[in-house]
C-alpha cells in the first residue's frame, strides 16, 4: 500500500483552494540545507511526495469505503481545507474522526480558506464556522468526538491571513517538523540566489559597466535597508531606555517634595509619558503602559488601571500582537472589577490582535486562554474554567519561554477550579506545586506567593481542614499586609475568607469582625456594587442569624443579592443559594408565605443555572422541603 506524506481532507465546495494547495505541497521542493536534517518527525526529506487527494464526489454510502480508509490509515499527516461548506460537510468530519481514532489528534493540520474558526460559539454564527466539528475537539476513549476542545495546529491562507506562500510554508513546517523560521528564512535565501540568476542573465552580453552599476545599485538598496532596520532597532531601544530614565524625572523638586510623590502619582504620569512620547512606535507603548496598567492591579488601584489602558487604546490597537497583551490585562482590570461581560468583549478583541496561527505568540495565547478561564470562574463555571487553565497550560510549556512563575501562578488558578469542583487531592497537588515555584522563583514573601497561600487555605476550608485552612489564611493576610494597603482587594479577599473559616471553626464575632473590614475595603475599592462584597455578605449574614441578629442576617442577603445580580447578571447560583437561605430565615421567624416564595424562586434559578439534578440544588430543595411550608 503506497505511503502518504499527507492525506487532504476538503469539501468539494473548496475544489479550487484545494487544486492549489495538492500542487503546491508536490512540487515544493524542501531547501538543500535543511534536506536530511533530523526533526522530531524524523529525516526531513527533499520532496512532499505523494500527497493523497480523493478525486471523485463521494456518494450516499454509509461510510468512506474501502480506499479512503486504507489511505488514511497509511497517510503521515491528515490536512484540513478548512471552511464553512467543510464544516457543514459529514463526510470532512467522518476523516477527520477516523484519522483522529487511527494516528491521534497531533498530526491534524489545518488550512483555512473561508469562514472564521470557533465563530459557532457565538450564537447567530454557526454557519460561519470554519472548523468542522472533529477537528475543534477531541476524541473520547471510544473513538467519538468529545466536548473536550482541542487546539488545531492551522494556517489561514486568506490575503487578511497569513496569505498563501506563508500559510503553505507553515503547513510543511508541520509535516516536515522544520522550524518556520528556518523555513522561511532558506525560502527567503533560495528566493535570492533565484533573482541573483535571473539578474545576472538578463546582464549577460551587456557592457561591465552596466552589471557593475546593477549589482552595486543591488548592493546599495540592501545596505539601505539594512540600515534602515538597525535605525528602527536603535531608535525602538533608545525610546524604551529614555522612558525608563524619565521615569526618575516625574517630579518637580521646585514644587513638589519628593519624598511625598507616591508611586501612584508616578505610575500615572509615567502612562502619561509612554502616550504622548511614544506615539509613533505604538509596540512600545502598548508594552509599558501595559506594564503599568498591571502594576496598578496589584496596588487595587482598578479605576487607574482601566483609565491608563483605556487611553492608550488607539497606539494598542496599530500595535498588532503586541497590543494583545495591554488588552488582556485590561481584561483582568475588568475582572477585577466585576465586569465580566466588558471583560469578555476585550478579550475578543485580544485574540483578534493574536491572528488565527496557534503556533504563534504562545505566552500571549497562554494569557489569553487564562483570562477566558478567570471570566469562567468568576461566572461559577468551574468546569469550563479548568478546561482553559488547561488549555493555557499547553501554550506555555510549548513556548521557548516558559518562565516557572507563570506555570505557578497557571497552577494556583487549576488548583482554584480544582476546589470548586471538589477534586481535593488534585487541587492540593497543584497548588503545592505552585507553592514551590512560586517560592523558589520569586519569593516566599511575593504577591503571587500570598495569593498562593489564599488558594491553599480555601482548598483546606473545602476539604473540611478547618485548622490548617485557619494557618495558611493568616501566612496569607500576614504577606499582604506587609506589601498592601489596608483596602486592597486582595488582601480583602483573605479577610473575606477568614471570616468563613473562623464562622465554621464556631468563633463568629471575630468571623463577623473579618467580614465587616473585608466589606468596608471592598466598598472603597469598587465605589459600587461588586460580586465579592455579596460573597462577604452572605457569609456575613450566616454569622449575623448564629448571634441572634435576625434582622441584620436578612438585610445582608439582600445586599448579597444585589451585588451578585451587579456582576452575575439575573440568573447565577449564588443568587439562587441566597434566596433559598433567606426563605430559611423568613421561614424561622413566622414568615412563611414570603419563605414559600423565596425557595420557588431560589429553586427555579437553580434549575434554570445549575440543572436540577446537581447535588447542591437537590441540597437546597431538600433544605426548602424540611421548611414544611
């Protein structure tokens, strides 16, 4: 049975894209200097030949038949033209699965010519899909096509993507296992030595003068251009550096003291500066004020942050790729903040910055993946949040750069969606991990490192440790006392924990005096309605009925309410676990039409959210049932 270099997988909508793109894998012929080379795809070798194309409209059988079996099964690579009539296409998707069940998921690749890839997520869009469903995700064990989302390797050959030489060249990168790089750049070379040909025939039989004024006009054009790079290098460097210096010159010692000029004051001037002075190399810009756009993060200051960012949004916009990462962190600030639905617009607008070519900005792509998770976790989708802290996780340990506190701080978010999900022993190993790096790579008195000791005690308060819970929230709240104000979120959110754990250990006035200062740093922090001060206030209220104050109990659930709502939107869990625990209480104090009420509601919502046979709606009904209303 012949051997294929790759098999094409396409709708026979796409004949045109697909003519081309057999023709041009045939008859590429690999660079000499990179012909035989050892890849992690073995010998690289001189010619993609033969490359298996299926030729004939395939008609209503119930299968892909004998021939077309046999060529997947001995095909090194299954290629994808991908596009809406190839993701409409049954016959696409059965090659795909069947390639999947016979090689696996990393030899798939993907050429895209219509569509826009993921587009059916977004409701309205499904026919705008690209990526026939067995390629968007994996295989389960039995060889059917999972939820489980994969990661396509893909090359965009639209003009507004990667074009066709480039998508083409990222394609025999795939199958050959060559660098792009290296790819590209002996393309580039044999590119050359071609016109150096063509150029030097076209001179032959004119006088010595002529080929010497050609070849030095040659010359004098790549010495320009030359040039001209090591001038935009020089210049991008020396801007950076005299932002960096000219942040030490922020302050006016003729009318300011500088012993009294804040950080915030510098930080904020300083965004000013990268603005105004760096207009012209918007990289750059997008680079630092993004930096300090995170800086303002970790001091709490949200407000400052989405204003420093906000302003520089057109420079981030012109900045391509570069800009991905100053949107992203405005996406955390939106997070933060409470403003998931703004947050997953900016993070939309990320990955368009990011392009389609998954082999590219890996760390980006890890960022992004991350953020999408956090907006997940924060909406109560603990499931979703872990498939993309997963997802994150497989960019970065194939990015060149993989800084160990990034995987830690990776790891203390896995750990987080760990716990909501009560998988204990597994959100412990991550989170012990984490704590490793973190420590090792940047501290034990770091930020992230506190965070970490925040994600250890809620995964111990999960698991019932309420001891060891109680231990590691204090080592928390004693780094973020150290390095924070006393309102910031952060170090609020500890407190807030505190609170909870010290209400189950039965010590509830100091439960209530955690929770009462967690409460007050939120409020000045937000200016407004937020979903953390509605978990601080329904903890608060637990504790308030315990100490017999029935009246404060009910007024900190409906402030709870609120501010889930605020963030949530209408429909959350948590809005539906606070109606049910303010029925209990209506309930208890002879109010119980108004109890009646609350848990159909609080039910209601669960079923709507959460689905009625989740064990915790089944708790809450079991709870609204011992009412007897």
């Amino acid at each position: 049975m012949t051997r294929y270099i790759a098999f094409i997988s396409y709708s026979h909508r796409d004949r045109a894209a697909t003519e081309w793109l057999h023709k041009a894998l045939e008859s590429y012929r690999i660079p000499k200097a990179l012909v035989g080379t050892q890849t992690a795809k073995g010998e690289v070798p001189a010619r993609l030949v033969p490359i298996f194309r299926d030729r004939d409209e395939l008609g209503a059988a119930a299968d892909l038949g004998v021939q077309l079996r046999a060529a997947l099964a001995n095909s090194e690579h299954l290629i994808v033209v991908a596009s809406p009539a190839a993701s409409a296409s049954q016959w696409v998707n059965e090659e795909i699965r069947s390639y999947k069940a016979l090689h696996g998921e990393d030899r798939v690749l993907a050429l895209i010519v219509g569509g826009e890839p993921w587009s059916s997520d977004a409701a309205g869009h499904e026919t705008d899909e690209a990526f026939p469903r067995a390629l968007r995700y994996r295989l389960a064990s039995d060889g059917s096509i999972s939820d489980d989302r994969a990661e396509p390797i893909a090359a965009d050959g639209r003009p507004q993507g990667d074009g066709k030489r480039l998508a083409l060249q990222k394609l025999i990168a795939g199958i050959t296992g060559v660098r792009l790089d290296d790819l590209v750049q002996r393309e580039a070379h044999r590119r050359a030595r071609r016109l150096t040909i063509v150029a030097t025939g076209a001179v032959v039989g004119m006088v010595l003068a002529s080929g010497l004024a050609a070849y030095a006009e040659i010359q004098r054009r790549a010495a320009v251009e030359q040039r001209e790079i090591a001038r935009r290098e020089t210049a991008a460097a020396r801007a950076a550096t005299d932002y960096l210096i000219g942040t030490f010159e922020l302050t006016n010692p003729a009318t300011e003291n500088p012993r009294t000029v804040s950080l915030v004051t510098i930080l904020g001037r300083s965004a000013d500066r990268a603005r105004t002075e760096l207009r012209e190399q918007p990289e750059i810009e997008a680079r630092l004020v993004s930096a300090v756009g995170r800086a303002f993060n970790n001091l709490g200051l949200l407000a400052e942050a989405e204003v420093a960012l906000a302003r520089a949004l057109p420079a981030i916009k012109r900045a391509g790729p570069e800009g991905a990462s100053a949107l992203l962190t405005l996406a955390t600030t939106h997070i933060k903040r409470g403003q998931l639905d703004r947050a997953r617009g900016t993070l939309a607008n990320a990955e368009r910055l990011l392009g389609t070519a998954q082999g590219e900005h890996l760390l980006q792509r890890a960022e992004l993946a991350a953020t999408r998770g956090q907006i997940a976790y924060a909406k109560g989708n603990a499931e979703a949040a872990l498939i993309d802290y997963d997802r994150a996780l497989a960019y970065l340990r194939q990015a060149d750069d993989n800084d160990p506190r990034r995987l830690g701080h990776l790891l203390d978010l896995r750990g987080n969606a760990l716990v909501d999900l009560g998988r204990n022993d597994e959100a412990e190993k991550a989170l012990a991990a984490a704590n490793d790096l973190l420590v090792r790579f940047q501290g034990a008195r770091h930020l992230r490192t506190g965070k970490n000791w925040y994600s250890r005690a809620l995964a111990a308060y999960g698991a019932g440790n309420y001891a060891e819970a109680e231990a590691r929230i204090d080592t928390s709240i004693g780094i973020f006392t150290d390095l924070l104000d006393q309102t910031n979120p952060i170090r609020a959110d500890s407190l807030s924990l505190k609170g909870s754990i010290l209400h189950a250990r039965g010590r509830n006035r100091e439960a209530d005096r955690a929770l009462e200062e967690a409460v007050d740093a939120y409020r000045q922090v937000y200016g407004g309605p937020h979903h953390n001060i509605g978990i601080a206030e329904y903890y608060r209220a637990q504790v308030a009925l315990e100490l017999g104050r029935t009246k404060d109990a009910i007024a900190y659930l409906d402030d709870a309410i609120i501010n889930y709502a605020a963030s949530y939107g209408a429909e959350h869990p948590n809005i539906g676990e606070a109606m049910v625990t303010r029925a209990t209480i209506l309930a208890g104090i002879g109010r119980k039409d108004e109890a009646r009420q609350q848990c159909a509601a609080g039910l209601a919502m669960l079923d709507r959210t959460m689905g009625p046979n989740a064990s915790f709606t089944q708790g809450l009904r079991e709870n609204c049932a011992a009412l007897k209303l």
